[in-house]
C-alpha cells in the first residue's frame, strides 16, 4: 500500500495505532516506547521485559519482530522524512535503527554522532535490508563510553587481519614485497569494517584498469558483506581512471570535493584512496599531501621506478618493487594487484587472468618472460589463451581512451568477464575494428617517421603534431611511438634503438636495452643543462614520457641527441 501524502492538519497518533505508516508496527505508543516523561525529559534505560543482548552479527532477517538488546557506537546520524536512521557499529558490524518523533523530527536530539548508546529494538526489514526500530535508548557514560570504544577497536583490529595466502606464483621480488601487502591489506580491510569508503584510482591503460579491477572484485563483496546491503558497494567504493600518468592534484581535489560534499551530506567519513599503476612519483606527490590535508589517507601499489622515494612518509603503505631493489620492469602493477587482492579477499573470483595479461600489456614479458608465462599458464587453465588476452587489452586500451574519467562500472566488469559469453561477444566485435585502427596508426607511423645513426644507436623521431590527425583519433600517439619502435625491430632487426614521439610540449619515449638508454638520467641531465625548460616527466628506464616549456622544444630534442650519443656503445 503506498503511503498517503502527510498532512500535518489531519495528523493524529492514533493514525499510526491503525497501522496506516508503512514499516511501524500497529501497537506503537510512542511516548512509551521510547521512555520520555510527560515532561519529554529523557528517562533511565530500563530494558522492556527480559530481552536477550545480541552483537549485530547475529541479527537476522530471521528475527524479524524479535525485541533485543544492542550497544554500540553511533556512526551516522541520517534524517528522513519519516524516522531518523542512526547507523550504530557494534565489534562485529553495525546495524540501522530508527526512531520516530514525528515525520522529519529529528528524535533522540541528545544523540550525536560518536555518542555510544544501549537500546532495545524490534528487528524489522526495510527494502530488504535487516534494521532496528527504537523501543527505548539511553546514552552511555563517557567511561562506558571510552571502555567500549577500547573493545570496538581492538575487535576491529582482530577482524582485519588476513591469512596470507601463498602467491599465485614464485617470485623473490613478491616474497620481500609480502610484509607491506599484509599491511596494505589490513589497512583496507579496517577501512571496510569501519564503514569507511574507499577510492580507487588507476591508470588510464590496461595494466591499469587490470589493477583496478583486481582491487574491485576484493573489496566490493566484504564492503556488501560488512554492511549486509548490495547498495552500500555504490555508496562506500568507487574505481576511477587518472587521465594523466600520475595522481595528479586535479584528480585529489575532485576526489576531495565529492568526499567533503558526502561527509556533510550523509555523514560519510573521509576515503580511503588506493592508487594503482600511479603514485610512486614526486608527481603523485602533491595530489596525496592535498588529500591528507583534508582527511584522506591513501594506499600507493605502483611499479614505476623513481630516483628518490618522497611518498613513503605521506601514506599508510607503499608498495613498489623498487623499494625492495628491482626497477618496475619485472612485475606490472596488475600482476601485483592480482596477487595483493588475495590478500585482502581470500575469496576473490575472477581474477587470475588478470596478471597475464596485464603483464603482456605493460610489456614485462621482455624484462621478466618467466612470471609472465607462468601467470599466462594461469589464464589458460580458466579458459583463456595468448590471444584472447591481447584482444582482450586492445579493447581495454581503445575503450579506456574512449571513456577517459567516467568509471563505467558494469561495463568494465563486461570487458572483464562477467558475464563470460557476453565477454567473448563484446571481444570478438570490437577487437577487428581496433586492429583495422591500429593499422591505420601504424601505416601513418612508418610512412612519417624518420632514421638518423647516431654513433650505433638508431634515433627514430615521429612529429606528432604534424602527423597524426588530432583530437578523437586512434590509436594514441604515445602507443603508435611503441608500435613503431616495435616494428622497426621486427622489420629491419634494428636492435640498438630509440624512438621518440615529438610534440610541442612533450617526447614520448621507448628504447632498448642495448641503446644503454634511461629516461631518469636523460630528465636529471636536462634540468640540469636546461633549467629554464622546466622539464618534469617519468615512467620507466626504457619507456616515458618528458614535458617541458613549448619555447624550449629545439634545445630539449638538441639535448637528447647528445644523450644519445654520450650513451652509445
């Protein structure tokens, strides 16, 4: 039956004696049941009858109209229209309880978020969900109060440790990195409990997607779990793509606005954010200072390399094979999130592929084949070959450049598996188109690149601006840099090679081993011989990407000749 209109005129209490509101039982006295005085003075807490105390754990929808007793810390206070929802956390979950002064009158105003209370309650279901309806309430004393906070917290504590698996496979560097995947995940596994939503941010590829929808499939069910409820996973837990190659201050001040506009809105606390395939950078760096400031703290799980590590001090935890003596080129950040996210969910599903692929995608094959090949050996056993995964990646990397910041939460779980059939349909369509594209891309490379010998090292330079048609197109100019570095090794045997994709304000870079190349050097060399090009950059020792003053474009590619030749062998 659906409600009818409230009108204040025509209101009486005995209208909800009749059991003419939805979701009140028809028995209510409300003076009664919520132990005020004539006076509206608040009374003691006296339980009404004998009923049992119960954790919210073991409250169930088989309960329902069973009267208890709870105690636990309010969390969140929401005002409806009807009753005001306190969201109350108990040390092994937290439950919704309602009560009702009249429609859109705040009840219980002596409650206040952070207050620890004991109350009696009628358990009901609303919209499916397991809640409590407010027979009576009193406040704690700030000693109870302090003691049951102690016990929450430490309980909490105990819930968020994680039985760490065995790794998916053998590896040293994952062995030194496994202490601060145990702390990560108990991080974010507290964050979960404590009712705290979580941001995922990632890189805009597919090495980055992969991580980021590792992460997702962990935490989604035990956030859905934590909070008995499939909604909570929209409003604690968002993935959302970096456009840039770091987590850079516009992505934290959006994140932070959303945040601060939730807290005072809803009452959410401040997120968590995991940034994964970024943040290792003195990039990221402003970005998670800016988020700390307002309350947030961050989680990096990266491989890129960098000179000096500058964000281990400003997170909870940061994990990059760098810091454990390797340079990013043996594991991918999917790989790593592959495995951390068995860390943070035993349970996970439909993840194993991932690390394949993603290794394959970042290219770790050629700095790591063996993890590689044993990740893909993996995949196979799930149904997935070599190329199923490569196409799968072409659409992640043509849809990712389509999509830029929206999140497209089911559409990625699509492209990722979920459903299976619709998977391979979506695959076996787009993937012909993106190649036909990347052909395309590549035929235009090739036709406008050029060759100079400079000592042995091949320098192949593309100008991007004046090649490739602009806004929109496809496939990127950063990847047709790497495929036609690629195919010039394939197609000539060049082997002592840099490319180099030149725009007015930025080179992408890719180079082999035997060119003794390192993007690191060649940004430290330029900032010294040219400070006032102000160049800033980063990725990998063989593949980046440098920015730098549009006036200074010469000097820089001046510069990089020399470096080249200085590095030759």
């Amino acid at each position: 039956m659906k409600n009818k209109k409230f009108d204040n005129k025509k209101f009486k209490k005995k209208d909800f004696n009749k059991g003419n509101k939805k979701n009140f039982s028809k028995d209510r006295d409300f003076h009664k049941d919520r132990g005020f005085s004539n006076d509206r003075k608040r009374e003691k807490f006296v339980p009404l009858g004998n009923e049992e105390e119960l954790t919210f754990k073991e409250i169930t929808s088989d309960l329902n109209k069973k009267r208890v007793q709870v105690m636990g810390t309010v969390g969140k206070i929401v005002q409806t229209k009807g009753p005001t929802i306190f969201v109350v956390t108990d040390s092994t979950g937290s439950l919704s309880l309602k009560g009702f002064e009249k429609p859109g009158d705040r009840s219980y105003p002596d409650i206040n978020e952070g207050d620890s209370i004991k109350a009696t309650i009628e358990i009901g279901e609303y919209n499916g969900e397991v809640e409590g309806e407010i027979k009576a309430l009193s406040k704690l004393t700030e000693e109870e109060h302090q003691k049951l906070t102690k016990k929450i917290l430490e309980e909490q504590k105990k819930r968020a440790k994680t039985q760490p698996p065995e790794f998916l496979i053998k590896s040293k560097i994952l062995d030194n990195l496994k202490s601060l995947f145990i702390k990560a995940a108990e991080e974010i596994r507290l964050a979960i409990i404590q009712q705290r939503p979580i941001i995922v941010r990632h890189h805009n590829d597919t090495d980055g997607y992969s991580s980021g929808f590792a992460l997702e499939r962990a935490i989604l069910p035990l956030i859905e779990k934590e909070q008995n409820s499939e909604k909570a996973g929209w409003e604690f837990f968002q993935r959302a793509p970096c456009a840039a190659p770091f987590y850079e201050i516009d992505d934290s001040i959006r994140d932070v606005a959303q945040s601060l506009r939730n807290e005072a809105k809803f009452s959410n606390k401040m997120p968590l954010v995991i940034i994964a395939d970024n943040g290792s950078s003195p990039e990221d760096l402003m970005a998670i200072k800016h988020a700390k400031v307002h309350g947030m703290d961050s989680i990096v799980i990266d491989h890129h390399f960098s000179s000096e590590d500058v964000i281990t001090k400003e997170v909870l935890t940061h994990i990059n094979p760098f810091l454990v003596g390797d340079d990013g080129s043996h594991f991918s950040a999917g790989m790593l999130c592959t495995e951390f996210a068995r860390f943070i969910n035993p349970e996970v599903k439909n993840i194993s592929q991932i690390a394949g692929m993603a290794g394959m995608a970042d290219r770790i094959d050629l700095g790591n084949p063996k993890a590689v090949e044993d990740y893909l050996k993996i995949a196979k056993k799930e149904g997935y070959s070599k190329e199923l995964l490569n196409d799968i990646a072409t659409v992640i990397d043509f849809v990712s450049a389509k999509i830029r910041f929206m999140e497209v939460r089911e559409y990625m779980e699509v492209i990722f598996g979920e459903p299976r059939e619709k998977q391979k349909e979506l695959v076996s369509l787009l993937a012909p188109h993106i190649k036909n594209l990347e052909k395309k891309g590549l035929a235009i490379s090739v036709a406008n690149a050029q060759q100079e010998l400079i000592k042995k090292t091949t320098f192949q330079t593309i100008d991007i601006d004046h090649t490739f048609p602009g806004f929109g197109f496809y496939p990127k100019p950063g990847m047709c840099v790497g495929m036609t570095h690629d195919d010039l090794q394939k197609t000539k045997k060049t082997t002592n090679l840099v490319s180099a994709g030149i725009m007015n304000t930025a080179i992408t870079l890719r180079a082999t081993d035997q060119a003794n190349f390192s993007v690191h050097d060649l940004i430290t060399l330029l900032n010294k011989k040219l400070p006032n090009a102000f160049v800033d950059g980063g990725g990998h020792k063989n593949a980046g990407s440098i920015t730098f003053l549009p006036n200074k474009k010469d000097d820089v590619v001046k510069i990089l000749r020399e470096f080249i030749r200085e590095r030759s062998k």
